[in-house]
C-alpha cells in the first residue's frame, strides 16, 4: 500500500494502519455494550460504533498520512520521540481501564 500526503511524498502506512487497528478494537469492543446499556438495540449499536470508527480513521488518515512531513522525524530528537511514545501508550491503557470500569461494576 503506497500512501502519499498531500504534497506527494510517499509515508510509512505502518504507523496508520496499526493506530486504526488500534481503535477498530477500542470502538467495537466497548462501543456496542455501552450502547446496549444506554438501551439501544444491539444493531444500532454496531451501527453507531462503525460511525464512530469511519470518524476516527479519517481523523487518524488526516493526521498520520495527509498533512505529515517526513522529514519531521530527523528534526526531533529520538528522546522526545520515545517520550510522547511512552506517554501516549499510559494513556491509552488508562482509557481503556476506565472504559472497563463500568462493566465489571
């Protein structure tokens, strides 16, 4: 898969498809049980979870490959990258615990 950004340099698709992987789990995994407490049918709720997941993969299209400039990786440095790396990954794992607290509850 060749995915270029807006000026038409070709960027790593690897970093896109795993965060959309990423939150193709999140959404269809809780999305559809919150919905279904919230009381509606469990079709609905898929339906708004797909929604939900076509939104956030064309925020995530729009922010990792349309307007990313590669050379951006050589002017930050290494540290800082595993820094933001590091934080973002507690920060998902935190909403994930908190998105499972009201179902073990």
């Amino acid at each position: 898969m060749k995915l270029r950004n807006r000026e038409g340099e070709a960027v790593d698709p690897v970093p896109f498809l795993v965060v959309a992987g990423i939150a193709f789990a999140v959404v269809y995994s809780f999305g559809p049980l919150y919905f279904r407490a919230l009381g509606l049918p469990i079709r609905y709720g898929v339906v708004v979870s797909t929604g939900l997941f076509a939104a956030s993969t064309a925020g995530l299209y729009h922010r990792m490959v349309w307007t990313l400039d590669p050379a951006y990786r050589e002017v930050v440095p290494v540290g800082d990258r595993f820094e933001r790396l590091l934080l973002a990954t507690l920060a998902c794992i935190g909403a994930v615990v908190l998105l499972a607290l009201p179902l073990v509850v």
